[in-house]
C-alpha cells in the first residue's frame, strides 16, 4: 500500500476497562508525540496571485510529555513557503516546561515522589492557550489551519468547538479524536483498539498520587530505551530518535487526560477536517486511529474526514518533514468571512484569562 492512499474506516463498539488498563493506555499516548474520502460544502484550495496558495496562518499543537519545538522542521519549510507557523507550546510545556530535580540528577527513588506543578493543569489550560493563539492568527487575514499531533487533538477538538468560525481547516496527526463513545483521550487508550499499542516497560512513581504520568526519558536502560523508539519512532534512525528524546519532558497532566473533548456536529462539525494515519504508529494504535474516523465521520456525514494514510511512518511520522509539509501546504480551505483589528480591550484580541500559565499581557 503506497503512502498517501485511501484509507476505510471500520466503526467498533467500546467496552469498559479497569483503572488499571487505562493508565496502561495513558502510558502509550506518550508519543509526543491520499486521496480525499469527503469533505462538506463551502471549501476551496486558496489561491493568491499566479494560482499559488495563499498565505496561510498554521497553527501546531503537540502532543504529550511534548512541546512547540516538535514542530521546528515541519514549521520551517511552511514558513519557507510563504506561510506564518504559530507553533504552540501548552503551559507548563516548552520554554516554560517543568523540569524535577530529581530527573536532572537521576535519583530515581527522589523522582518517584517530588511534586510537580503539571498536575494542576487540565484541558480547559490547553484549550485556552490554542484558542488565544487561533484567535489572534485569525486577526492577521488569510486562512488559519490548525493542527495537532497526538494528545494535540483532544485541543484541536475543544478549540473547533469553541471558535469554529475562525478555522479554516483542522487537521489531526495521528492524533486523538474523542467521539461520544470515547469522549477523552484517556477513554480512547482504554478502548480495546487502544490497547493494542505498546506501552512504556515502567512509570515513574504513582500517576494517582502524582497527578501526572511522568516518564523517564533519560533511562539508561537498554530495554526502556528500544521501548520508547519502537513506540514512537521506530523508523527513524538512532541519531533521530536521541534528538526526538532531548525534546521530551517528564510530566504529563492525569486531569488533561481524562477530560471531554467531543466535538459537536454544529460547531467542530462544521470545520473541513483531515486526517493523517501513521501505519505502524505504536503509540496511537492504527486500529484506533480508524476508529476514531469512522466515529466522527457517522456524526457529521456530509462533513467527513480527509484521510492521509502514511503506511510506513510510525507515530512521529516520516523522517523526512518535506512529505507532511507538502500535505498541509496543499489542504483545501473553506472561505471564511474577514475580521478586522479591534482595539486590545475587545474580547476577539483577548481570549478569557485565568489559564494556569497562560496569564494576561
């Protein structure tokens, strides 16, 4: 099956699981990390002078245990195209990321137990910080697509909810959708097609008590190291996959993971959407990743997913970002209405405030 073919999207009854599968599921989101099968009414491939794309707002959302700078190469060759690239980095993530000094030591037994801030963080934080950057990319003219990988879904989701109107295009890179029938990420890893994906071979210290999932990603442990490559980017080289390490945090928010993130038909299902699947993504697992498809296509028929199938890519995606750049680059947006600048004291410029860690300028 070559990359880039149509993908069919078989739709599977969820059971119930333990508190203990769950967190097992949790564990294997800590990834981060075609031919159209539809689209609805009112959506265009926009164009500038020359029948060129237009210029374009991306706005990139991460996944777990993750931040903006994943996005770093796949940014770049966007904005090398004329576009402007908002990589987002969710709070406490990225330039402000947490970091135990226990983890910095390596004292395992002092990691197992050292607080973190992260577990104060829910979705309602992440969507806050995506909306804000949506809301202000909206402002500069031009179509805004966003864009999420991995636990960035669950953001995309909330977002297009809230602010449908300012969206030109969605798109989830091997990425979580919550559906009705698995309304938070934490329900989709629990799903039997969730548990199909690998996990980690150990956690750090007790998600309950801690509040958050915290990885190690700087084991020296031969067998928790091939563990991690194989569920996040077993096709990249080894060079690769040590930078895609560096680039990762230890906490991840237990609250954010088991919040609702369903879309509605009339407000997210209103946004023209695609889909990237990863083949051999082990952290995503392909069979949810269809699952999820076929779900939201059943509730917006007329408004169904684009799919993208990348056969060989695991749950990074390719080695090589020119493929993903050449695909967002050229996604059919739908025409939105203008906006136009308002003063700083309107709502459009400024979101609601009182994220944790996203406080007002």
């Amino acid at each position: 099956m070559a990359d880039n073919e149509n993908v069919n999207s078989p739709s599977t009854d969820s059971g119930s699981l333990s508190r203990r599968l769950a967190l097992r599921g949790l564990a294997a989101a800590a990834g981060g990390g075609a031919l159209a099968t539809g689209l609805g009414a009112g959506t265009a491939r926009a164009t500038g002078g020359g029948g060129r794309p237009a210029v374009r707002t991306y706005v990139l959302v991460h996944g777990t245990h993750s931040a903006g700078a994943f996005w770093g190469a796949i940014g770049r060759e966007l904005a090398l195209r004329g576009h402007r690239v908002v990589a987002v980095d969710q709070p406490l993530h990225g330039t402000e990321k947490f970091i135990p000094k226990a983890y910095q030591t390596q004292d395992l037994r002092a990691l197992a137990t050292e607080p973190s801030p992260v577990a104060a963080l829910t979705l309602d934080d992440y969507e806050r910080r995506v909306t804000r950057a949506v809301r202000r990319a909206a402002l500069l003219g031009g179509p805004v697509v966003l864009v999420g990988h991995s636990m960035g879904g669950v953001s995309v989701s909330r977002v297009a909810d809230a602010v449908p109107e300012l969206l030109a295009h969605i798109c989830y890179m091997a990425a979580f959708c919550p559906s009705r029938s698995m309304p938070s990420l934490s329900d989709c890893a629990s799903s039997p097609e969730g548990q199909q994906a690998l996990t980690p071979l150990r956690q750090v210290g007790d998600p309950g008590t801690l509040g958050v999932l915290r990885l190690n990603w700087r084991t020296g442990d031969r067998r928790e190291l091939d563990r991690f490559k194989e569920m996040i980017c077993a096709n990249y080289s080894d060079a690769a996959f040590l930078r895609v390490l560096d680039g990762m945090q230890t906490d991840e928010s237990m609250a954010a993971y088991g919040d609702r993130a369903v879309g509605r038909a009339g407000t997210w299902g209103r946004v023209p959407r695609s889909y990237l699947r990863f083949g051999k993504d082990r952290t995503v697992a392909t069979a949810l990743q269809d699952r999820m498809i076929a779900e939201a296509d059943e509730l917006t028929p007329h408004n169904r997913f684009r799919v993208y199938d990348f056969p060989s890519s695991g749950h990074l995606g390719p080695e090589d970002p020119s493929r993903v750049t050449d695909l967002l680059h050229g996604l059919p947006v739908r025409r939105l209405a203008p906006l136009h600048w308002q003063p700083r004291n309107t709502p459009v410029d400024l979101p609601e405030h009182g994220g944790r860690g996203d406080p007002p300028e």
